[in-house]
C-alpha cells in the first residue's frame, strides 16, 4: 500500500493505538471481569476469540453474512454505553498531532 504521511499518522498512532489497542485493552479488561464473576477464564476468552473471528469476518466483508436480530440489538444498545457520540473526533488532524505529541 502507498499512503502519504498524514494518511499514515490516521493510520497509527490513530487507527490502530488510538481506535483498535483501546478497545482490544477495554476487551481484556471485560475477559477480566467475567472470569471475577465465575465464567472460566478459558471459556470466556476461546468464546470470545470466537465471537471475534465471525463477527470481524461479517463487519469487514470478508464474508457474506448479516447479524441476528438479538445481535444488532445488543450492538444498538451497547455502542452509545461504550462510546462517546465524538469518538471519530480522534481522527481529525489537530487530535492526531496532539496524539504524536504524546506518545513521542
């Protein structure tokens, strides 16, 4: 892939610290909980992983496929609990910079 260098500070530390390892952190920290309110540490992240593959399968296109009605649901319910209305705000320009600033 060719990508300028502003497209490449979207990408990282944007993209991928800002947006993916924040949300893979929160994950981790969710595995934890569960596993502190009784489900196996092993079942809860195989289940997990599970999830993941098909549900980033479906979301990227990589395959053809649609969530349940039950699934789209939680997803309705659950992003406006877990994310701020201005989250994407984490890729206009002055917060990339601000974000280079502070990670270098």
């Amino acid at each position: 892939h060719r990508v300028t260098v502003e497209q490449m500070a979207i990408l990282e530390p944007g993209l991928s610290e800002t947006l993916c390892a924040s949300l893979l952190d929160v994950m981790g920290e969710a595995l934890d909980e569960v596993a502190r309110r009784g489900v196996p540490r092993d079942a809860a992240r195989d289940f997990l992983l599970g999830h993941m593959n098909v549900l980033g399968a479906v979301i990227f296109k990589e395959t053809d496929g649609v969530f349940s009605d039950a699934c789209n649901k939680a997803i309705r319910f659950g992003k406006p609990m877990l994310m701020r209305d201005d989250w994407k705000r984490i890729f206009e320009p002055d917060e990339i910079m601000a974000s280079i600033r502070r990670i270098t």
